[in-house]
C-alpha cells in the first residue's frame, strides 16, 4: 500500500505533493506552486510572472501553499491581496487551493466565499471550535504530525468527516504510514479502506493516483 503526503519538502519523494520553492524547476512528480505570505517582497510582480507560467503545467496540481499568517512583519493588507491574486488564478485553472493559515481563519473564511475551487488547510492543529468553523465552511483539512500525540486533535478527527481529510509530513521528518495507521485507528477503519477514502478525497480535487 502506498500512503499519499498531501503536502511535504522533499523534492524527490514520488507519493505526494511538493511544495514547490520560488524559482525552482519543477520535479517530475505532482507539486504545487504558490507565494507564500513569507515570501512577499519587492520582486512580487516577477514571483506572478513565474506562478503563472509554472502552475500551468499538467503536474502542478495545486495552487500553494499561501494564504495570511498573523505572526510575521508583512503587511496584513499586503497578504490579502496577494492572497486573493492567487484565489484568481486557481479559479482560472481550476486547481484547488493549499492554505497556510496562522491566526487568521476569521479572515479567511471570508476569503472562502471568493473561490470556486475546494481550499484545503495544511498543517491544521488548531483548537476544536476553529476546524468546526472551517467544516461549516468546506474546508478540507490536512493533517500532520501533531495528530501522533495531541489527543485533543485526534479527538476533534473523531468527529470530522472523513472525507474532508489528508494527510502529511510537511517538513517534519517521520513516515507518513505512521499518520495512515493512527488516523484510521481514530476513524475506526482498517488502513486499507482509509487509504481509498483519501484517494476518492484526491479524486475529489481532480488528482488521480
Ligand atoms: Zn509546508
């Protein structure tokens, strides 16, 4: 069985999505391409220009990771527009969206409303009352590491519609298989049916594997 990382770092991993650096070529497996609210600078209208071209390609299967992130110096406005630029250009591809959100999910849901395509959060570790806010929503939620040893999130999965659901390393160094096992325990699958479940979600997102 092979165990999808909806979102990771390592350029050579085949079973998942690469988030794409800015101005890197891109690997011959799936990835995603995205401005990161970290990443704004001058060099903005080039990072687009690049974006463009990059996220046309058949394997760039989503746009991302971007969205608004509360914590750092960039100029909150600043990180809406570029935030909705990229809104924009997936609606036109029709690519689904991968999120980085950090204290900002209020914003966010309003941002909801401008997409036409599914928006998944990555990383998403938060408190039960935001993923219910974001269920209400339709977000879809991708989950990591944290799941392994946060009981209150595996108590919040409990609950979540499994079909709403991925999986991923991001850059935390472990086997994804150890997410696949935990959340189908918690789910109360077997890993087998888990697995075609998180297919069916890719489906869903118009990424076959
Ligand atoms: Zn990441």
């Amino acid at each position: 069985m092979e165990f999808f990382d909806f979102h990771h770092h390592d350029f050579n991993r085949e079973f998942g999505i690469y988030n794409l650096k800015l101005n890197e070529e891109p690997p011959e497996n799936f990835f995603s391409a995205g401005i990161h609210p970290n990443a704004i600078s001058e060099n903005i209208e080039e990072h687009f220009v690049w974006m463009k071209e990059i996220s046309k390609l058949g394997n760039c299967v989503a746009i991302g990771e971007c969205g608004l992130d509360g914590l750092i110096e960039v100029d909150g406005k600043l990180q809406e527009e570029v935030f909705e630029r990229q809104i924009g250009l997936a609606n036109n591809l029709n690519k689904p969206l991968i999120i980085h959100c950090v204290k900002r999910f209020s914003q966010l849901v309003r941002f909801r409303k401008k997409a036409k395509v599914p928006m998944v959060i990555h990383g998403f570790n938060k408190r039960k009352s935001i993923g219910e806010e974001l269920f209400k929503n339709q977000f879809y939620l991708s989950f990591g590491k944290s799941v392994l040893y946060n009981v209150n999130l595996q108590d919040f999965l409990k609950g979540f519609p499994v079909d709403q659901i991925f999986l991923e390393t991001d850059s935390a160094d472990f086997e994804i298989k150890e997410l696949y096992q935990k959340v189908s325990e918690v789910k109360n699958l077997s890993l087998e049916d888990f697995t075609l479940k998180i297919k069916e979600n890719l489906k869903n997102l118009q990424i076959s594997i």
